[in-house]
C-alpha cells in the first residue's frame, strides 16, 4: 500500500508540473520582467518556464514541452527559478533535451537556476558557465 501511495503521489505531481510548465515566444503572456524585450528578438527568442520539480514523473511531459520549440528559434531561455528539484530523470531529460536543440543549432540559456538542479547539472558538465544567468535582465542584455 505505501508503495502505490508513493506512486500515486509522484504521478500526481508530475502532471501538476506539466500542468504548469509551457513554451511560449515572447509575443505571448509575459512575466513582468519579459515586458521589455528588444523587437529583433521577439521572433527568435523563446522562453520555457520550469514550474516545479523535474523527476522521472514528469519527464515525459517535459520532453513534450520541448518538441514545441519551432525551428525558428535560435535560442531558448529557460526561466528556473521555480524548479527547486531535478532527480537522475529529470537531469537525463534537460541534458537530452539541450544536446537536441543544439544540433539544431539553437542556444540554450538558463536564469535563476537554483542550487540543488544547479549541483546536478555541473556534475556532468552539461551547461556552460557562459550561459547561466542569475537575472533575466542579464540574459536579455548579453542576447541584444
């Protein structure tokens, strides 16, 4: 019974964080911050919002999120400040889903990412330094 009411509530949180998550342009709803963005960006540049933990029960969900991202995107700014948990899972899912991207040739840039999925991404190498941003606003300045 303990083990089925773990899987139970796992699966429930994955479909909250699926739920929540989304990929939009910036033509879309913004957060507050989004409002000010250059205009030659705004065709280019899309935005995914990470609401919630990243674990084996939502990585299906997220891997959907990121085969939206057309093919007219040149970078990808993925806003986490919201994801305060990335399990094994979920690092395998965000490193496939950058390795994707990138032989697409589009940019990944992360914001705000907090320590603990931080921790894990460092471990293996899987983002550059260079492209981690502790504000939008910083992102959005090293883009223009």
């Amino acid at each position: 019974g303990l083990i089925i009411s773990c899987l139970m509530f796992m699966k429930k949180i994955g479909d909250l964080t699926a739920e929540y998550s989304n990929v939009k342009t910036l033509k879309e709803e913004n957060w507050p911050d989004e409002n000010n963005i250059p205009e030659h960006l705004k065709e280019s540049v899309f935005i995914k919002h990470i609401k919630g933990p990243l674990f084996f029960g939502s990585t299906a969900d997220f891997q959907q999120l990121y085969k939206q991202i057309p093919s007219t995107a040149t970078t990808v700014i993925l806003r986490l400040e919201r994801m305060q948990y990335m399990d094994q899972s979920g690092l395998y899912a965000m490193e496939d889903m950058i390795q994707e991207l990138q032989t697409k040739n589009i940019e990944v840039r992360f914001v705000d990412l907090l320590e603990q999925p931080r921790y894990m991404m460092e471990r293996i190498d899987v983002i550059p330094e260079a492209h981690v941003y502790d504000c939008f606003d910083a992102c959005i300045k090293d883009l223009s």
